[in-house]
C-alpha cells in the first residue's frame, strides 16, 4: 500500500482533522467526539453543497457521519475503534471500506471501482 497524503486538498484536511478528534477522544478526551461529528457533519454538508446529494463521494461522507452519531451511543466504543481503523486507511491510504460497500449498491452502478 502506498502513502496518498495530499495535504493540498480540502477533503484531506477534513479526514486528517476528524482523525486527530476520533485518536482524541478515544484517549479520552470526550469533547472528541463532538468535534469528530461536528466535523463530519460539515464535511457531509460540504460535499451536498459541491456535488450534490446523490454524488457518491456525498454518500460516503452521509454514511460517515450517520456512523460517527451513532457511534457516540455505543458505551463500549467499539465503533468508534472501528471508525479510528477507516479514518486511518482514507486519510493515509486514500482507501475507504464505506465507499466499497456503497459501490456495490443499485444505485451506484455507474460509479467506476478504483
């Protein structure tokens, strides 16, 4: 696997900023987490407001953000080590498990698998 950091663009900022919140918060720094959905959230709107709700890149971030919500009910934290794994891969590897399984979704079958 090789580096993909691209410290140039938006999108990288907004995953290397959610990344440093989620390792935050799980160091257990609560108001981690509030930043990490905060984040996310705007994020999510961000790309409605650039793209349009139905691009695919708007999914992933919408599933994104649906996760790191419901993660902050999860009193084992679980989810939140499952996102931190996620969060790591796309922000250093530019890979994303969320948009694999998007991609296979009916909707999206236009979208080209990279």
């Amino acid at each position: 696997m090789e580096l993909k950091i691209n410290i140039k663009s938006l999108e990288w900022w907004f995953w290397f900023v959610t990344l440093i919140a989620m390792i935050t918060g799980l160091s257990g720094i609560v108001e981690g987490y509030y930043v990490v959905i905060l984040v996310s959230v705007i994020h999510f709107i961000y790309f409605t407001a650039k793209r349009g709700f139905a691009a695919f890149p708007t999914q992933v971030r919408f599933v994104y953000a649906l996760f790191v919500i419901a993660a902050l009910f999860d009193p084992t934290t679980i989810l939140y080590w499952i996102l931190l794994i996620g969060t790591v891969m796309v922000t250093l590897f530019d890979t994303c498990f969320i948009a694999r399984m998007l991609i296979i979704m009916p909707w999206n079958k236009n979208v080209k698998l990279s």
